[in-house]
C-alpha cells in the first residue's frame, strides 16, 4: 500500500525559504517518478517539478532556479527545498508518486508566503 506524508509547511515572509518532506511508503524510488504538485487558493492544481526513477529533475519555469527536488533513498523521502519565496508561492503543495500506472498523493500541506 502507498503512503505519501507531507511535512513542512508554515508560515514564511518573502525572499524565505522552506523545506518540505514527503515520506513515502509502499514506493521504490528506482521505479518511480515522484513529483510535486501545489494548489493556489481558488486556482487548480498544477506542476511545480519531477523527479525521475533515475534522479533527473525538472521544474516548471515559475520556480526554476528556486526551487529544487532531492530524495534520500535510505529514508524513502523525497523533499522540496525553496528559496526566494514569493507570495504566488502561497498554495497547498502535494506529494505525488507515479508507479504500476497509477498516481498516488499526499494529503498536502500548506505553504503560505505572506509579510
């Protein structure tokens, strides 16, 4: 059974950063692309950036040299680093895990970026 727990979030001023968490279970990262995905408030959810099985990363121009995706294999967690927030930052961030053709997210965790 896959789990997904994300971990993290809060309150932070502009210019901030924050790291976020993802505990997976029931996933190989070696078989598996892990992403996450925010929701902004009133917007639908969208892209921030992957993580291939492979440990290639990609990210969405809006946070692009912000933010970067990492995992710990030993930990089966994978994380979010951002830097430089911004209030469009503010959204609910989800963890979302890609395997045996099925899709699997986290229960989300809020980030708001606000002076």
């Amino acid at each position: 059974q896959v789990q997904l727990v994300e971990s993290g979030g809060g309150l932070v001023q502009p210019g901030e950063s924050l790291r976020l968490s993802c505990a997976a279970s029931g996933v190989s990262f070696s078989t598996s692309n892990m992403a996450w995905y925010r929701q902004p408030p009133g917007k639908q959810r969208e892209l921030v950036g992957v993580i291939t099985s492979t440990g290639r990363t990609s990210y969405v121009a809006a946070v692009e040299g912000r933010f970067t995706i990492s995992r710990d294999t030993a930990k089966n967690t994978v994380y979010l680093q951002m830097n430089s927030l911004k209030p469009d930052d503010t959204a609910v961030y989800y963890c979302n895990a890609a395997t045996n053709f099925r899709m699997y997210w986290g229960q989300g965790t809020q980030v708001t970026v606000s002076s």
